[in-house]
C-alpha cells in the first residue's frame, strides 16, 4: 500500500512538472453520496457459519487545492464516512485531472490516498474503534462552464480500513476485529 501511494505522488509530480502552469488558483470540490457494497460476515458462535448481506451508507467529501495546470488540480480530501459499525473521517492527498471532454463538459479522473482516523466514532465500553489506509480512485463527469461553477457526478472504488479492539471473552487474552470496507461510491457534488 505504501509503495502504491509512492507511485501516485511521483507520477503526480512528473505530471506537474510537464504541465505549463499558467496561473494557480484555489480550487474546490465538495461532494457527498452513497457507499455500496456486499459484506460477509462469518459467525464462529454458530458452527462457522456465514451470512452476507447489501450495505449502504452515506459520504461526504471536500477536496480543496490549487489548480496546477489547464487539466491537473492537487489539493487535500477531508471527509466522513457513516459505515453501520463506524464513523471515520478520511484525510488524504488527492488528484483531480481532467482526461477528455468538450468546452461544459468534461470526464475527469480523481485519486485520493490517506488514512482515516474515528474523532467522531462514539464506541460501546471497552472497544476501541481506529481508521486505517484509505484509497479511492475513480471517473466523473464535470458539467459546467471552465473557470465557473460545475455539477459533478462521479463513480469511485473506496477501499478503508479500520481496527475495532473489542473486550475479551471467557479465557481469550485479547480480541480484535480488523475490517475492510470495499465499497462502490456514487457521489453528487458542486466544483468551482
């Protein structure tokens, strides 16, 4: 995982450096949506049985950064994820670039790495609930005039981790819960 957000930051640089900077400005993009995925779940306490089910939960995004190029954008994400058994808020560095499209209408690609940490999660009694590694790369359709406000709809994979310690039971000597949310993203959102 560390040498895949390596990667991104030297290519990201490399793309930066060949891009003629013709004037920085700020740039935003706030988003928010639904995570969607299939879990599985395994049950030990019943003969090590197995159950799966749909999830959905709720996202919410901003990536704010400065305009590096006519299509590359690099900035910070800050976001909160409402996941059933956990409340985490992603921090990551991102990447906004703008692959193909026409004068109001635009594809573009987006890449966020970092890590999540649970400030807002509120666990039960002795369990310990902590983010992890986060990545999500996707695609999205800018609509809008350039240099003005666009509407953004965009489709990502978000891979998160977390780690729940939880009390132990009968003669256990710890017990722990590491997670991994993989989920499909579908946000809406406002760019300028």
């Amino acid at each position: 995982m560390k040498k895949t957000v390596l990667l991104m930051l030297l290519v990201t640089a490399s793309i930066a450096n060949a891009q003629t900077v013709q004037r920085t400005r700020f740039v935003n993009h706030t988003e928010f949506g639904g995570l969607f995925g299939r879990v599985k779940y395994g049950y030990s306490d019943v003969g090590n049985s197995e159950q799966v089910d749909n999830k959905a939960s709720l996202t919410v995004q901003t990536f704010n950064g400065l305009q590096l190029g006519r299509k590359l954008s690099v900035g910070v994400t800050l976001g909160m994820d409402w996941y059933k058994a956990a409340l985490l808020n992603p921090i990551a560095g991102g990447v906004r670039y703008d692959l193909l499209g026409r004068r109001n209408v635009k594809l573009y690609g987006t890449v966020d790495a970092g890590y999540a940490f649970a400030w807002f999660h509120d666990d039960p009694d002795n369990f310990d609930t902590r983010g992890g590694v986060m990545l999500n790369p996707g695609l999205g359709l800018k609509v809008g005039k350039p240099e003005a406000a666009a509407f953004t709809v965009a489709i990502s994979y978000k891979r998160q981790e977390a780690h729940v310690t939880k009390p132990p039971l009968w003669n256990q000597a710890e017990r722990f819960e590491d997670r991994i949310y993989n989920r499909l993203a579908l946000r809406l959102g406002i760019s300028f």
